[in-house]
C-alpha cells in the first residue's frame, strides 16, 4: 500500500472522515526537525510552508505564492495543488466546511495545533455540525514506520555572553515581572528561539538553525524548568542553568508538571498563538482557565542588545568577504568558458564559506537558480535536474550563514554576459525600491506595513509586483526568519524599533525566463534627523550589487549616489580583508557607477521620495 492508503486506513480505524496535516511540530518551528517532517512525508513537498487536507476520496495541498512552482514540480497526480491567499481561493476551514458532509468528524494531532489555530477551524466548521476531534496517536507516525529520522542527541552548547550580551538570570528575572503583572503563577515556552534566547543555549535539532527540542516554564519567582533529553546536558551546561535558577526534567514530563502544577493551585499563561492545543489541556484541569496572552519574550528577543548587535556586524562582514570570494570564483569559471551547475556552485559557496573562523553551517538551504529557475522564490538545486551557470543566463543567489556571533541572510542577482535592456529594467526597478526601503526615517510607531508600498512603487508604476514579504526579522544566532516584526503588505502591528534586525529584499519573478532579488539585512536605530526622536536603518550587508544589471536612465542622482555610496562603504569595510583576485574583484565591483545616460529631470515615476543623505545632514 502507498502512503496514502495507509492514511487512509488510519483514518477508518480513528472514525475520522478527514485529517488535517500541518508543516508544524509541537514547538511550530518554521522548519522543523526532520523527525517532525510529517507533511513533507505525507505529500512529498518540501516547501517550509504548507498544510495537507487528506479525505477519503480527495488529497490537497495549501500553500502561497513562494512556492506555487514547486508544489506543481513536487506534487504526485494523487494530489491537488490549493494556492493559498489568492482572490476566490477558499481556506482550509472554509473548504473544509463547503466540502464535508454534515456529522464529518476532522482529525487533528493537539501537539501540532496552536490554541488560536484550532479555535478557527472550530469556529468555522461547527455551524455546519462537522466536528473537530483531537486525536490521541498522530496518524501519519502509524504510516511513518521506517526511515523516520531520530530527534539529534547532541550535547546543548552555551552561547557565550560575549555574543549574548544579557545573563539568563536577567532575563528570567525581566519575564517574571510579567507574569506578576499578568496574575499568572507560570508562564509555559514552547517555541524552541524563545527557550535558546532567554537559557544563552544553542543545539542542532533544526535544519541549519541552532535550536533544541524542549519546553521551559518560568514561574513568578523567577525560577525554571527546562524540559530536554537530560543526557544532552553537559557538566558546563548543567553549571550554567543551576547557577541561573533552572531545573533540568525529562521532556516527557512537560504537560504532566504543567498538570501538576495546576492542581496545586497554579495558573499558567500560555500564548495561544505558539502554545499547542495539548499545553492548554494540560493547563486546564480542575476547571482552571489558563491566561491567553501574547508574551513579551518575542519582542524582547527582537530588540537585539548593543552586545549582539556587534556581534551580528561581526558575522555579516564575514559573510562580505565570503560573498567577494565567491563572486570572485564565479565570475572568473564562467569566463574561461565552464559551466559549472547549480549544485556545483553551492558547493563551492559552502566550501569558501566553511573556512571562515566561527562558521558553524548554512542558515537555510541555499538557492543558487540559473535562469528561468530564478522564478521560483524558493528554489532549489538538487543534482538529477540541476541547471549549468553560463554567461547567458542571470543567476540568484539567496544564502545565509549560522556563524558563532550571528546568523546572516543574503540575495544577489548577478549577470555575468549580456543582459536585456528588460532584465536591466526589472532589476533597477527592484533596486530602486531597496534603495527606498533603506532610505526610509520614520516616527517611532511606524510598523512595517506602513513602509512596504515604497519597496513596490517603483514596479507598480509598470504594471509589476512580486508576492512575498519584502522583509522578515534575523535572529542573534537564531533563526533566520524571526518575528514578531516584518515589512509587508500583509498588516502587522508590531512597530519597528531601535535595535530590530531585518531584510530588505524586494524581487521580480518572470516564470519561464529569470527572477531578480536584492536582500540586504538592515538594523533599526535612532536617526539624528529634526529633533533625533526618529528612526532609521542601518546597513549590515557588505556584498555589491551587480552593477551590469542596473539601468541608470530610469534612475535618479540620489539613488545613483546611494549605490555609490554603498559600494564605498563594502570597499572600506571589506577590501582590507582580502587579498589578490577576490580583492581585485571587489574592488571593479564597487567603483562608482558610469552615470552616462542618467536621468535629468525629475520623473514622478522613477525618482526617490528624497534625498536621504541630504536628510540625514540636517540636525
């Protein structure tokens, strides 16, 4: 039998009429370890965004634009492809409720269901009496008997304070004042950064992100509890969390304490959208309400300490020089007539990379797209069908490192032949709305969301867009992609403050001919413009933009002097790090833009809202 079949047959065997299968595992890691990989294993999509809806009859797969491509590469016939938030498209509950019959019963795993998440469904199905169940067993591990990947049993490290910048006992002490203020007794932490970032400890449990499967419960006193496997504690671990007021149990015993803890009185405060619909059962006896609240650990983590944002400076001029060797390496194979692939070339990334001191692993796997392949938003190379890298083609490179000090997240669309005059104009339009972004000073209160349409106005005015967020938060040696914060048309309410860290990358996606990205990372800090009560941001990324692929004719002087300016900085910063070819390199790649051709007059739909260095001179 197929894997289907077997879920199927599962199914029977629970009374269940349909099954919903999450990307999620129980601490709703955007990827999560391999041995939660459920809904990879079910559908074979490989995508980090996506939900499976498995019936008797039908099998389907939601996911958004990011991965539309993808999905129709990956997906069996067995399934349908549902492309998520796009006009007349229904959701997962709605489908659910138009499709199923009257008396259907959902299956759903508690483990893999935040609280809020599992409070939509019900709302939108029980009008309709199809109910939704928690099942004891995940059905998908009855079908996922062999080849399943065990959890890592890797020893915890500490993250030192050099990098870290805030004792464990400070933050634990700065959360407690929380749960007094909130009235709660506990506060229980499931997602797998927040207990990294508040214990200053870092594992190996996650693809290409330095997290460990745990849940941790802070009480009002200050004091905690770390649930692991207990073997992974090593004696300076154990000296680091017994001096920081932190017990060490069994992972198993999680909800059991939590339980516990209730019965004697205790009321837990759990955020219901990263605490599973099992930790509020838990958290639930003896007729008990546990607090439903968001947390502040997640904006405390976001605002990164003078301490790591040194330390993530530190990381990115690293990834600079990586960036100029290998760019350097590139340039120099196409043009002796090599071809290298697409894999060929991520190796030889991740072999420049592998001998720069600190460097631990990639961030996330990297997208390393010739051509047409660049269309696809998360792309990537696999060896049976890998495309060859020539000077025909346009080539984009979306990378990140996990170094000692921080995590980094870059993208460069490189041209090494001749590009179209319309490449050429998609690219500039693209850069012309990551200058806008980078440009940007702005109230305090002013959230991502309020900024987003300048990164898009310039393709706009030509009828052009692309469908993904223009900018997500980086962690301090964390996860690449990291909230509460981001820049996106989507609405957030969380305002952008002093000492956040995102990215900046804007895009155009042709499919069936090229895709262009310009991802730099960027921190927020105080502006010294008016008064200095405003904000702006600051440029981590040292790597040059492709000056090739820029069309100076649709630009205006200020954003030519922005990109000047820019490539004056990387050579400051990086060239004296380098030596030989890659220096050489760098140092072609970051001489002043040829200005011939340069726009004249001022053309509403091609020049900046203002000069901001002109801005940012007036005190």
């Amino acid at each position: 039998m197929g894997v289907l079949e077997d879920l199927r047959s599962a199914m029977a065997e629970a009374k269940v009429d349909a099954v919903v299968i999450p990307t999620n595992d129980p601490h709703f890691c955007e990827m999560p370890p391999e041995h939660f990989a459920r809904r990879e294993f079910v559908t074979g999509f490989t995508g980090s965004a996506g939900t499976a809806v498995v019936t008797t009859e039908e099998a389907l797969l939601w996911t958004d634009a990011r991965y539309f491509l993808q999905a129709d590469k990956e997906l069996s016939d067995q399934w349908k492809l549902v492309k998520d938030r796009t006009p007349g498209v229904p959701g997962i509950h709605e489908w659910l409720r138009d499709n199923l019959r009257e008396g259907d019963k959902v299956g759903v795993d508690p483990t893999l269901f935040a609280i809020a998440a599992s409070e939509r469904i019900k709302s939108c199905i029980q009008p309709k009496n199809i109910e939704l169940v928690f099942l004891s067993d995940n059905l998908v591990d009855k079908t996922w008997t062999s080849g399943r990947p065990p959890l890592s049993a890797d020893p915890l490290r500490i993250h030192p304070m050099k990098y870290a910048g805030l004792k464990v006992e400070d933050k634990l002490s700065k959360i407690s004042e929380s749960i007094v203020a909130k009235q709660a007794t506990d506060l229980l932490v499931s997602k797998l950064d927040d207990i990294a970032w508040i214990l200053n400890l870092r594992g190996s449990d996650v693809p290409n992100t330095p997290l460990f499967v745990s849940y941790l419960i802070i009480r009002d006193d200050a004091t905690a509890t770390l649930f692991c496997d207990q073997t992974r504690i090593t004696a300076e671990v154990s000296e680091l969390l017994t001096s920081s007021n932190v017990s060490v149990s069994a992972y198993e015993d999680t909800f059991p304490h939590v339980s516990s803890r209730v019965s004697q009185g205790g009321r837990f405060w759990l955020d219901p959208g990263s605490t599973s619909v099992a930790a509020f059962e838990a958290s639930s006896v003896d007729g008990s309400a546990p607090l439903k609240a968001e947390t502040p650990i997640e904006l405390m983590k976001a605002k990164k300490t003078e301490v790591e944002m040194a330390a993530m400076k530190s990381a990115y001029l690293k990834d600079g020089v990586n960036w100029a060797k290998f760019l350097c390496w590139l340039e120099k194979t196409l043009a002796k007539g090599e071809k290298p692939t697409e894999v060929e070339v991520s190796q030889q990334l991740e072999t420049i990379r592998s001998e720069l001191e600190g460097y631990i692993g990639p961030s996330f796997e990297t997208i390393a797209a010739a051509g047409e392949n660049g269309a696809v938003i998360h792309y990537r190379p696999v060896p049976e069908s890998t495309s060859p890298v020539t000077l025909d083609n346009s080539f984009l490179c979306d990378a990140g490192c996990q170094f000692q000090e921080g995590t980094t997240d870059i993208t460069r669309t490189v041209h090494f032949g001749e590009p179209t005059s319309w490449q050429k104009e998609c690219f500039t339009r693209v850069l012309q709305g990551h200058i806008a972004i980078d440009s940007s000073i702005f109230p305090p209160g002013t959230t991502g969301h309020a900024i987003d349409a300048f990164a898009r106005r310039h393709l706009w005015n030509h009828g052009l867009d692309y469908k993904h967020g223009t900018g997500h938060g980086v962690g301090a040696s964390l996860c690449v992609h990291e909230g509460p914060m981001g820049i996106s048309s989507r609405t957030n309410p969380v305002a952008l403050d002093k000492g956040m860290v995102l990215s900046n990358e804007p895009g155009y996606y042709e499919a069936g001919a090229f895709g262009i990205r310009i991802e730099s990372v960027i921190a927020v800090r105080e502006s010294k413009v008016g008064d200095g009560s405003f904000l702006e941001f600051e440029q981590l990324t040292f790597v040059p933009i492709d000056k090739k692929l820029v069309d100076v004719s649709v630009m205006s002087p200020a954003e030519c002097d922005w990109l000047d300016d820019y490539h004056a900085l990387i050579d400051e910063k990086v060239s004296p790090l380098l030596n030989g070819e890659p220096l050489e390199w760098l140092r072609l790649a970051t001489a002043p833009i040829d200005r011939s051709g340069l726009a004249t007059r001022c053309d509403k739909k091609t020049w900046p809202l203002q000069d901001s260095r002109q801005r940012r001179s007036v005190h």
